[in-house]
C-alpha cells in the first residue's frame, strides 16, 4: 500500500482555494504554494485567477493530471466535488470540511456516504473535519496551519486543533516534522493504514499518535504489532481519567473506553505510552539516533545540579546508570580539574572548554560498560564560552568512535544554547531543554531496542 | 528578621568589579548599573575607573554607608575583605568566590573562619560559591547572570549553574521571579532564614527551593512549619534515586539522604513537593491568584482534545472536574452553537469569539458547584480571530463576577499566543502552555488552601 499521492504527489487541486483572506480556503492555498514536487491548481466556482494563479471553475477542467485534491466548501457542495475528484481520476482527497459524523447520526451517514462514493472510483479520503496534511521534506502544506519545521516525526492527530495548537508549539520551540496528519474523523483512511504507509518511508523515524478513540482495536492492533517491528510508535492517549474519557467521547462522537482496556492493547503490540505531548515529542525526536544495545546510560554535565536531575529521571524511567570502567575513570582524572566528578555522571564543572567535552565524551563511548550517553551543558559562566563549542566537541568525539551507541544532548540555558542545539541536531543527535525529556527519549531508544529483541540481558 | 539589606540595600559596593570583560566581576557589576533603590560603588585595587564609574581601592575608601558587599575576588584575597567589610560597617556580604567548602575539608575550615569573623561584626554571608541575588522588583541584578523577568516567585537555589540555566530558561518562557537566591555553600544564611524573611515581603507570592541536600533539617522543618502557614513553599529535591543522591552529594558535599525521609519532613511542614522545574515554577506561579475554597475546576475551551488532556491532568493531580448546575448548562445551551459541549469541561468549538470566553466564564464563575477555573485556548482558526480576544473576554468576567475564585489561563498557540498570555499576567492570571504545567497550578492552589485550612469538607 502506498498513500504517496497524499504526501508525494504531481498536482494537487484545492477545491475551495480563496482570494478572501478570511477563508480557510485562502490560507490553504498560499501555504500549497511553496510545494516542491508538484503543481498545484486552484478551484474556484468564480474567481479567474486565486492568489495570481488561473484558477478552474471544476476540477475537470483542470489539464493535468490530479493526484491529489483538497477540498474545502461548504458542505452542501461536498458530494458533488467527491463525485468529481473521482471522474477527473483524483486518487486521494482530503476534506477538510467539517459538519458530519462529529455532528450527529445523520452527519456519520452523510460521511459513509462519500466514503463509498470516493471507493466506488478507487479513491481514498482523509477527514472530514481536519485541518489537513503536511509533509516538510517537499514543503507540502496542504493545511491551513503554519508550516512545521522540518523533522524526523510523522505525527496523526485525531484532534485538529491540538494537533495545529502542537504544530504552533513546536515552532516556537525548534521541534520537528517530517509528516503532519490531522485525520479529522477518519471516515476512510484510519490510524492503522497510516502507519502501515509510514513504517516504511525514509524520512519519517518514528511515528507519534495524537488518540482519542480508536474504531476498529484489533485492526489497530494487528498493524501496530507489524509496524512496532520496523518503527518506533508512541501514542498519547486522551481521555485516561473517567472525566477525560466522557469528555472525548462528546468531542470525537467515538467511545473512549476504558484507559485500561487501551493500555493492555498498546503494550501488546509494543506502542510506547506517553504521558504528555512533551514526553510524546521528546520520545519521537530520538530516532535520529542509532538503536541502542543496552540500558545503561553514562551522563557528562558541566553542573552538578542537572546531572543529578537527570539521573533521578533516568531511574524513574527504570534505566541504569554506567559503572564506568576503572580505566575510564583514571583516565577522566588525568586531565579534569581536581573539583570534578569523575564517576558518573562526570561532573565536568564550570570551567569545562569544548576540548574536555570531546575528550570526555570520547572516554565514555569507548567504556564498554556505557550504552548511551547523555551530554548536559548548562550556562557557560565562564566567560569567553559558549554552549557551541561543548555541542562541536561532542560531535567531534562522536564522529571519531564512530560506534553506533547513541548519543543525546541536554542544553538548559534558554536563548543562549539555541545554537548549540541547532548544531546537534543538524548532525541528528537530538538535544533537549528539561532532564525528563532526555530521560523520555532515553527510554524510549531502550523500549524499542527490546521490541526489535536487540536488547542485551538486563 | 530582615534581610534587607540584602535585597533592598542603600548602597552596594562590588569588591573585585573590573573593566575586563572576560572576568565575572565585569558581568556583575554591569548588572548592577540599573540597580534603581540605591548606590553602586565599584572597588578595585588597581583602577581608578570601573565601566565609567569612580573606583575604590578598598571598601572602606567609600564615602557613604554600604550596606551591601557583593565579594568577588581571588581567593586569597577574600578574608581581609569580609575584616575590611567588617571595619566598614557592612551588614550583607554575597560571597561569589570559589573554591571553600565545596572542595574539602580545608574550604570547609576557611569558610567557617570567614562566617566567624563576620559575626563578630554583626555581618552575614550568603555564600561562598554562588552566582549571585537578584530582585527584579528594585532591578537589582547583584550576580553574573542574566536579568530574570519580573515576577512573584521567590526563588532559592542550591545550585547556582541550575539556577542560572533556570532563569535563562524562563526569560526564553516569558515566566518571571520576584528575587533569586543562589545560596551556594550556605556557611552561614541558609534556606530556612531566607525562607522566614520571604515569608513576610509583598512582592514574593510564593517561595521555590532547589535542594540538593539540607544541613540543618529540623530546624528547617521548624520554619518550613510556619513558613507555609503564610505563603507557599514548593520545593524540587534533587537526589530522588540513589545514584542521583550519590552524585548530589558528591557535588555539593552535603549529604543528600534518603528521600524517603525528606518527603515526610516536607509533607509533615506543608511544604509541596514539585517533579520537575517546570513543575516547581508551574505551582509557584499560581500563587497571584485569590485562594481557592475546594478542588472542584471547571474548564472551558475552543476545541475538545485539550479540554480532554486537561482533564486528565486534573484528575491525575486528585482534583476534580466541578459538575455545573442545571441552570449553567441550560443558560451555556442558549447562546452556544449546537456542537458545544455544555458539560464540563465546557468546550464552545473553534467558532468562539472574546465574547463567548466572557459569557462562558462569567457563567462558571457564578455556578456554586465551581471552586477554580482553567480557560484553554488553542490557535484561533478562524480568520480574524486572535487569542487577545479570548484572553480579554475573561479578565472582562472575572472583573465583573468579582468572587475571589482562582482563574489559570493555559494556552496552546505558541508564538501566536504570547500576547494574550502577557494580558492575563499583567492582570495576576498565570497562564501556562500545557495541560499538566495549569493542572500543576491548580493542585497547589488547592494544596495552600488546604495547609491554610480554608478548605471545604471534601
């Protein structure tokens, strides 16, 4: 199965694309307009021209090719677009018009309705009732939500406006996407089918999940168990308390179940549970790294207090701390000031230059007592320092070891570490601002390596 | 007791201010140019100038009453300026200075010689080994770290890296203090003194520890005991697990002891326990707020899935969801569309408008089932609309209603959002960006309430 005439396609249309900046029509096709691998047609029933670009009265009339249309209407037109979308040979839609299955019974009716019709041309349909999709590694925005920063998640959201509310979060904050999917009310193309396109593309590492009720649990879980074997999967389940649950289910119109009748099913089929949308991205975002063989973690920081922080959040994620070889430790004690720390974690202390970063991270990779590492920097207060150069020694120690044990960063100095993080990242090692993210994303490399069975003996 | 001369001192001398950028004795007396209750003299022993100013060669050179020394100066040099702090009349020495009890028995030695020469003038040290003190509410920046944002956290940390990173963090979050205290090797002003003093000042709301290991724990807990019966005090213990509580104790030289023991001790004096920073800051922040009467919360939102995580929180924190009366319902019924959910949390959809927020809050803080009230708003999508709208329709209801319950705002935009929180601040209502962090505030709110005794029979 493959969804690339969603995320990938030669021409898009938008039914629905305004000169109005009020419509959310307006906002779609300007976002489409910086889309790299393909053409995209405006549809409208009487502008000649959207946004400076010759628009059509219909879909057919469109000379090209469409793979993919999004649509974006008034309701009462929607049936007659679906019908078009199919005769113009348009393989996937997504409708972004909302009003039916999470309105009432009539609405599920209205929407199975388009369903079939979209199948009766071999069509498939993401939504209704969703702010739309995104794919960062072609700059295809085909929704009325800022562009996302490009990453490594492919993210499913089954709330469109928390989803649009994460997207808005995560720019601010310098997270990444590599697929943005609002699923709106799943009438055609569910959870399950997602990941099963997802498990085997390139750029997407993990795959989060936004769920606040799924339809069919066997389904999901038949394909979770076959997907958690290629990729990682984390899911952040809405609706674990009574309250939350009775609140899910009037917003989704789906039954939330009982949490643990949820719970029993994710462990099941190796889906990683996250407790918040911190802990979800913090989880996703460690996939840039490489599968790790082990549990147990060696922490270099230059402050005491948040190498302790993260070695309690380390083992409230029941990971272990290294015993670093006798070597290691002689050899940490060979050039680190005599104030430092030389167990681990390996308090480096303040006056730590990017020269004792690579060389201690060097020492820590080599020990085959480490699995993982863990870098902190905080606020350089020497001054002449900067996080950068802790973030290049680092890298440089890495790339020489070069033995595939993964490797995070923890920056915690606001503005000024930005940099340093960015720099990371664009090597892929993936770098964090609290002790409890690091931790999420340790476990979270851990979890999967025992689901793909390449963990050693605890 | 007063520490003001402390925090509100008539005159400050820096002894070891500099003019080279490179040394720690730069930074701080460059923060403390914009000092506004008092004066600032530099003292160094070789120039005549420091950054524009006329220097002293010694602090007795001063023509004027110092209340306050700021110390930072090579180590050697350090005992005759707290004799000649002493000679000068000096109340409050902030000792910067490195290198004492933090590295072994000898520093031990020396820095308890130093507290002994300063009693013998009557003077106190916080100290040696920090970053410095801040009060924002005077702009007095008395450390080498950035300016915190004005705030109504009093904030005492035993690590001054950690500090440090924890005010560059919140400048980057918008979050503010009212002072910072890194209290370094506490020799001789500790955190339950500092906590007494805080206790009884206007501008702090509520008192966050970073503890790292306690020397004196039943006189702390003596304080702590009537401490909390006036303001709040929420503390992040670092050294949980045991190997964070060894590496804590290898930092700091204290010993960090079961945590076990240190969770009764904070529990039987009333003092909170945070997770995480975010946490700690999320609970001291809630304090600008009237205290509230029970734990029933009602929320509202403009899109279900973060009133459902919310709920969630709120449960997870052992609050609970109020349950609106008959009459709030029917009345939420009239005026809001169809696909709302009237019950709690009270979701009005995306199409809501300021004056939706108005009614809606208006109506649950009238409802007598309702003790607090979390109001969520995640990215308008609705063209034209921006979250100020949403923010100001709520300060308008609860100017109007006028009953003392707890308002927290959470708002989930990112960028977009930052005016709106920045409006609800400005009128003492935290707003926070995640649904733990505002269900963090709410638990504390309820917590206070209940150390204080206000609270209703559950």
């Amino acid at each position: 199965m493959t969804f690339d005439y969603f995320f990938k396609p030669k021409a898009i249309a938008v039914i629905g694309a305004s000169n109005d900046p009020l419509k959310l029509g307006y906002e779609v096709f300007k976002n489409l307009k910086s889309y790299r691998d393909g053409k995209v047609y405006p549809v409208n029933v009487k502008d000649d021209e959207v946004q400076g670009v010759k628009a059509y009265r219909n879909v057919k009339d469109i000379p090209d090719d469409v793979d993919l249309a999004i649509v974006i209407i008034p309701k009462r037109f929607v049936k007659q677009a679906i019908v078009d979308c199919g005769e113009k040979g348009v393989k996937g839609v997504v409708l972004i018009t909302a009003g039916f299955g999470e309105v009432d019974e009539k609405g599920k009716k209205e929407e199975r309705e388009l369903v079939e019709i979209a199948h009766r041309y071999g069509m498939r349909i993401i939504g209704p009732n969703c702010v739309g999709i995104m794919n960062t590694h072609n700059d295809m925005n085909a929704s009325f939500v800022m562009d996302a920063k490009r990453g490594s998640i492919g993210f499913i959201s089954q709330s469109g406006a928390l989803g649009a509310g994460i997207i808005y979060k995560t720019v601010k904050e310098g997270i990444g996407f590599s697929k943005f999917i609002s699923i709106g009310n799943m009438a055609d193309v569910d959870f399950a089918e997602l990941m099963e396109y997802l498990a085997d593309t390139e750029e997407d590492k993990a795959i989060a999940l936004y769920v606040e009720g799924i339809k069919n649990g066997r389904r999901f879980m038949e394909v979770a168990k076959r997907v958690t074997k290629k990729k990682p999967v984390i899911v952040l389940k809405a609706g674990k308390s009574e309250s939350g649950a009775r609140a899910a289910s009037s917003h989704t119109g789906s039954l939330a179940g009982s949490w643990k009748i949820y719970e029993a099913a994710f462990k099941q089929s190796n889906v990683m549970i996250a407790d918040t949308i911190d802990d979800m991205l913090s989880m996703a975002r460690a996939f840039t790294q490489p599968l790790t063989r082990g549990n147990r973690v060696a922490i270099m920081t230059n402050a005491g207090g948040p190498g302790v922080l993260t070695a309690d959040a380390i083992d409230k994620k029941g990971l272990k701390l290294a015993n670093l070889e006798g070597k290691t430790i002689e050899e940490l004690r060979s050039f680190l000031p005599p104030m430092a720390a030389v167990k681990n974690p390996v308090d480096m202390i303040a006056s730590a230059r990017g020269e004792d970063y690579y060389r201690t991270a060097k020492l820590l990779l080599e020990d085959p007592n480490v699995d993982m590492l863990i870098s902190i920097c905080v606020v350089p207060t020497f001054a002449g320092m900067t996080p950068t150069e802790h973030a290049e020694g680092v890298l440089r120690a890495i790339k020489e070891v070069d033995n595939g044990k993964p490797v995070l960063g923890l920056f915690m100095a606001g503005y000024v570490s930005e940099k340093a993080k960015e720099l990371l990242e664009s090597e892929g090692v993936p770098s964090y601002e609290r002790p409890e993210d690091v931790a999420a994303a340790a476990y979270a490399l851990v979890e999967f390596a025992r689901a793909r069975g390449v963990l050693k003996d605890e």
